[in-house]
C-alpha cells in the first residue's frame, strides 16, 4: 500500500503526468516485477524534473 502511495505522490509531483503515467503503463505492460515498475516510475520522475 505505501508503495502505491508513492507513486501517486510521484505522479502528482510530474509536470508532464500524461506522458508519465503512458510510458509506466507501457513499461509494466513488457515487466512482471512490481518493483522494476517502481523503479521506473522513479527514475521517469526524476528525468522530468
């Protein structure tokens, strides 16, 4: 549940959230693994600021 909480915070946070939330949806669509989408969600946050 905090990790969810996180990436909403995340998302919020990102200018460009369109864009963001697209790409995410994207990248968990090709990986399993919760936690490389979170990663992803991060560094994509990150790259946005």
């Amino acid at each position: 549940m905090k990790l969810l909480n996180q990436m909403e915070l995340l998302l919020s946070t990102c200018k460009n959230r369109y864009v963001l939330t697209r790409e995410v949806a994207e990248y968990a669509k090709k990986t399993p693994s919760p936690n490389a989408v979170i990663l992803a969600i991060w560094l994509m946050a990150r790259k946005t600021k």
